[in-house]
C-alpha cells in the first residue's frame, strides 16, 4: 500500500511554520484517519526534539507472569523520563523558553498551570497543539514530552477545571477511540494519580497495556453491558459491550455510587479500549489516602495500574533487573482501597 504523502510532510514538518503544519495533520486526518494523524504528528514532534526520546524506538523491558492472579506485568528500562524533572536540560533543548508574557493560572506555589494552552504557547514553543472536541468537550491534544507509552499523548481540557471525573469524560473518550478506530486506548487518572490535579485531562497511546489481557468466565448481564472482575492484586471492575452508550450509561452509575461512599477520598483510575467493535472500561476505585504503595515515591496512576511500571531512575536499574511478579503484586495491591465498590 502507497504511503499517504502528507505522512511525511507532518513528520518532516516545521514546528516554526505551526499553521501549514496543522493544516496538513487536519487533512491527513481527513483523507487517511485521525489516528495515522496523531502518528505522524507525535513523529514530528520526536524529529523536532520536543518530545525527549522515542518510546517506539524499542527500549528493554521485562514481561512478568504472576500465577497467583493470572495477570501480567511489564517494567519498563525508561532512563530518559527522568529528564523531565530535569529544567535545565528542558531549557536547553528548548522544550521550556523564559517569557515576558504573563503566564495563568497558577498553582498554590505559584507555578503557573502546564495543561493551559496560553501558557504552552509561551513557553514550550516545540509543542504543537491539535485542537479537537471530543464528545462535548473542546480539548488540545499534544505529544507527551516524557512519554511512556508509543503515540502517547496528553488529552487536555480546553478549559482550565480541576481534574474531577464528569460522565462527558467517558464520552469523550469514545469518541476518540471510535475517531482513531481503536488504535488508541484512553486512560484517566483521577485525584488519586493525576500529578497535575489543577487541570482536567485524559492520556492517550497506541501501546497495548497487560491488563487489556485480563477477563473473567463469570460475569453478570446489565442492559448491554458484560461486568466481569478479573482476579487482580486491586478492585477492578471490567465492562464490556458493543454499545458506547449502554457501557457509558453503566459505568458513570458505577462511579457515581463509588464517590457517594465517601465524597472526600474515592476517586479512580480509568482504561477504555476497543477491540473487534467492542467497547471495553477498567474502573479501578481508588482511595486518595492510599495514593502510592510502599517502597513506591510516587503516586500509582493509569499506566501503573494496568500493568506498566516505568523505572526511570540511573540508580534504580538493580531494581530493573531483578524483580518479580510477586513484587509486582505486592505494588499495585499496596494501593488497593480499603473498602470496594458493592455492585449491583
């Protein structure tokens, strides 16, 4: 098959020429599909040097069997993602630029808000922002800097909100796995994994998470929708079904009644996929008072749960080579809430 010619012209694009460069990722989206858009779009912003380095460029990784649970982990060797925290090569690559203009919406420490386009426009001139509603939503999307995953990309509210779960976020997630053709999965962080809580937004990548393996024999029929719950080391809850509107409609009823348990701490960890036309929800409840596991520095979040430790620490690599399922297990259990949602 004869290769779509604007794939290279977004890949071998001009971030400075950012207006014919969005023009030809918005008609390659419309003559070959968002997702070969995004795809040639996250190359470009690799090319360009915004994004760090380049997760689909292979990498080592590990793949752990657990038996106990049947399920599946896999730790990622991810050095470069440390560099992230590192500003003084974010501005010597120029990822990060100082600025005169007044940036917005600043946090308790006075930092202003990364997910507000404003602020990007100022200071991350590399990044290209792809506007796009999705559901009822207006969004940017843009190439995750740090990435994890391969195509992964930073899904930001085009309002600056507070990162708090609503029913649109579940629409607007299908709507951008049904516009890429499940080529992409979605997963959202809730108050308990989000690191930046101040701004509502989704994460989305190509890569496949060991969790997407999961599934159980047992499972109850709810109005079009299949709940199974896999044996896993937390709560998950798995609802399948052909219908976008049926899983929507159970799922935000599901999270709903988990919040109302305990309005101050419940939150959650969301995977949506698409796989042979049909619709598949990972709901992991979460309690914010159990946010990371011991051992654990930070907060687990979307890609932690679902199977996908990055390890991105130099003096880490010990660790790298030498764990296990059962250290796996004992990790994700560690956040497991102490109370689990009661359904139906």
């Amino acid at each position: 098959m004869t290769e779509h010619p604007l794939i290279r012209a977004v890949e071998q694009g001009s971030t400075k020429d950012r207006a014919t460069l969005l023009a030809n990722v918005r008609r390659l989206a419309d003559e070959a599909g968002l997702a070969v858009a995004l795809r040639a779009l996250f190359r470009q912003q690799v090319r360009s040097g915004f994004v760090l380095f380049d997760p689909g460029a292979g990498g080592e990784h590990r793949v752990l069997e657990d038996e106990v649970d049947d399920a599946r982990f896999v730790v990622q060797w991810n050095p470069e993602r440390r560099l992230r925290l590192d500003h003084d090569i974010l501005m010597e690559r120029g990822i990060v630029c100082p600025t005169d203009v007044p940036l917005i919406n600043p946090d308790a420490r006075g930092v202003p808000c990364y997910l507000c386009r404003h602020n990007i426009e100022h200071q991350n001139p590399a990044e290209v922002l792809l506007g796009l509603e999705l559901g009822s939503i207006p969004f940017y999307l843009g190439a995750n800097f740090a990435p994890i995953g391969a195509h992964h990309f930073t899904v930001m509210s085009a309002e600056h909100e507070p990162q708090r779960y609503q029913r649109g976020l579940l629409e607007a997630a299908l709507d951008l796995i049904d516009r890429t053709n499940g080529e992409f999965r979605v997963l959202y962080n809730g108050r308990a994994g989000a690191s930046i809580e101040a701004h509502l937004h989704l994460h989305a990548t190509t890569t496949e998470l060991p969790v997407e393996a999961a599934t159980s024999d047992d499972h109850i029929e709810l109005s079009k929708v299949a709940l199974r719950r896999p044996a896993y080391p937390t709560p998950l809850w798995l609802l399948e079904s052909a219908s976008a509107a049926a899983l929507i409609e159970t799922g935000d009823e599901m999270l709903r009644r988990w919040h109302a348990l305990d309005p101050e701490h419940h939150s959650e960890n969301l995977l949506i996929t698409r796989t042979a036309g049909e619709y598949r929800l990972f709901i992991y409840p979460r309690d914010r008072r159990r946010r990371t596991a011991p051992g654990r520095r930070g907060a687990l979040a979307s890609f932690e749960l679902s199977g996908l430790i990055a390890i991105p620490r130099v003096e880490d690599r010990a660790v790298f080579e030498s764990v296990r399922a059962a250290d796996m297990r004992a990790l994700i259990g560690g956040v497991a809430p102490e109370r689990d949602l009661d359904w139906p």
